[in-house]
C-alpha cells in the first residue's frame, strides 16, 4: 500500500479568532509554540481544529462545540463583527490558500461573508479557484459551480469537483489532540481503528488497526515508549467481552519475564505518553495524505529526563506529516537537537 503524500500548512493567518486579534505564522515541518498560560497557544491550534471540524461536520456544529458565534469570535471594546482564517498549504503536487469569514448576525445567527480558494498545480495546469460571497459565486474555474449558502462553507460543495476534493481531504486530515489518561483506561466499543479520537479513547482499537495493518509503524511506537518510560515491553489491544483495553508487558526486578499489567494499573505520564506516540504515528494508510497533526502539551506528566526521547519522537514523526506542539518544558525548549527555527513564540 502506497504511503499517504504529506499534506503541510505553511502559513496560518487569524483575524479576531478566540483570544487572538490577528496573527501570520509561517509554519514548518516540526513546530513548538512557546507561551505562558493564557497567551493564545491552544486557541491557536484550535483553529486548524475548527477549520477541520467545519468541513468534516459542519459549520454550525463547530461553533456550537465552542458555545457559538459569540464565544468564537474575539471578545474587545472594539466589538468585531466577523472572525477570519486563512490557510496556506502545500502538497507534492499542488500548493495554495483557502481562507473563510464569518460574521455575526442578530439573535447569535452567523453567516459566512466571505470565502475563497485557489489551487496552484505544481504539473502546469491552469489554477483551480472559487471566490464567494454573501452567498453568491463571484467567480470559479469551474463551468457549472454548486449553489453557495451563507450558512455553511462552499469547500464542501466543491469537494465534489475533482480540483477541490484533494484540498477538502488535507484539510479534513488535520487533528489537534489533548489525550485524557482516563478516557484512554475506560474499556471501549471497538471500532476501526483508523483515526484516534481527540482524547485518546479509542486507542486500543487504533493499536490493534497498526498491529494487524503496519506491524512496523506500532514497533514505532513501542521502541519510544520504551525509551520513556524504560520497562515497558509493549502493549497490546485485550479483549473484554464485548469490550476492548489495554494490555502492557513490562519488565519487573526479580522476574524472569515481563509482567502483565491492565491499564488501570499504568501511571497517568505512561498513558500519556502512549497517547501522544499514537497521535503522531498513527497515519491512515487508506487516507491519500498525511495532514498536520497538533498536540497540546505532550511533556504532561512525564519525567524532565523523558523530554529528549519525546523531542526525538516529534521530529522523527515530523519527517512523515506534519507536527504541532504547545510546551511548557524547558527540558524540551532548551535542548541542543531542537532547531531553533521550529520555536514559536506566543504571548497574549
């Protein structure tokens, strides 16, 4: 099976998103986002899961999940109106931009004001392109364009179209996590196993999927494991009735072979840690791209002296898709294998 190509963000810009006025961040392979509490580091990963979650459900249901329109767009004296994003993007065959605004309308209704989309084909043919407003098709690139309404984003119409589609499944591809240990402890309904769940609950299922479909890639993740939490062997999906968990072998002083333990027995920083290792290297072979993935503190509850393995971690999974971090550690800022330009500064 043919690996899925890298699918990148090389730019972000907001405009009065959450707690951010406006900000352009270029972005590269391995990206760390470097703040105090309450500078905007979450709310700006946040948008990649809005932008995602938009197309992959809808527009209402991401600003419901947020408290609404009000709580999205950014409180000030200045009262705005309208939040904006726009995405610059890069694929092995094609780059471009998409950007959207939302404005808000009376009774806490939203509308979309402004929509647009441009594909540069790295092959020679001519730019794929949309531009909305209103509601209205100002212009396309393509003959017959799909009715546009202000109450959802025309990328997904357009995801129809051959053009659009590879740009509709690099930005749905994206995901931002913030793994729970309890959530991953709780016994699960089994499911495909394709994506993990934003807070890990579904990891055994994702486990069992590399298991059986990419034995090298869960090596991947058990090799790392190891390093950071040193005595663990590896860990396996484990059946229950009609229920699945987690398994872990770990080695123990004394005994001739690795012990077997239940995942209510594992600490919270070894969940943790097997949570983030699977957020970064559980790709969906099945999926044409690899899009960015984004992890909210991933140093959480482990040891200082595990954040070199972890720094190994995100930059050997940086080199398959690409990796978003916000970090507290000074461990991890200030080691000598981190290139500096993968630092991002933030403050409110």
């Amino acid at each position: 099976m043919t690996s899925p190509a890298r699918f990148d963000i090389t730019g972000i810009t907001l405009r009065e998103y959450r707690s951010i006025a406006r900000c352009t961040v270029r972005l590269r392979p391995l990206n760390l986002l470097v703040g105090p509490n309450g500078s905007g580091k979450s709310n700006f990963v946040d948008s990649l899961r809005f932008v995602s979650q938009s197309l992959n459900e809808n527009l209402d249901n991401a600003l419901r999940d947020r408290g609404g329109v009000s709580e999205v767009r950014r409180r000030s004296t200045g009262h705005p109106r309208h939040f904006g994003i726009g995405l610059t993007f890069r694929c092995a065959d094609f780059s471009g931009e998409y950007h959207f605004r939302v404005g808000a309308a009376k009774g806490g209704d939203y509308r979309v004001t402004h929509e647009s989309c441009r594909v540069a084909w790295h092959d020679g043919r001519p730019d794929s392109f949309f531009n909305v407003a209103g509601g209205e098709v100002l212009e396309a690139s393509v003959q017959v364009a799909p009715r546009a309404l202000d109450d959802r984003l025309y990328l997904v119409a357009m995801s129809g179209l051959e053009p659009f589609r590879p740009v509709f499944d690099g930005l749905t591809g994206m995901n931002v996590y913030n793994v729970n240990p309890e959530s991953m402890r709780e016994p699960q309904k089994p499911d495909p196993g394709e994506l993990l769940r934003r807070d890990g609950a579904n990891v055994a299922s994702v486990l069992e999927a590399m298991r059986r479909a990419n034995p090298a890639r869960k090596l991947v993740v058990e090799e790392f494991l190891q390093r950071i939490v040193p005595g663990i062997v590896s860990v396996d999906r484990k059946a229950v009735g009609a229920w699945e968990s987690l398994d872990f072998r770990q080695e123990v002083a004394g005994a001739d072979a690795p012990w077997q333990f239940q995942a209510s027995s594992i600490s919270d920083g070894t969940m943790r840690a097997l949570g983030v290792l699977v957020a970064l290297f559980a790709v969906d072979d099945g999926s044409p791209f690899a899009s960015p993935v984004a992890i909210e503190e991933p140093e959480t509850a482990l040891h200082p002296a595990a954040a070199g393995y972890l720094l190994d971690a995100l930059q050997e999974a940086s080199h398959t898709r690409q990796v978003i971090a916000t970090t507290h550690s000074p461990e991890l800022l200030d080691s000598p294998e981190l290139d500096p330009r993968s630092l991002i500064s933030v403050r409110a």
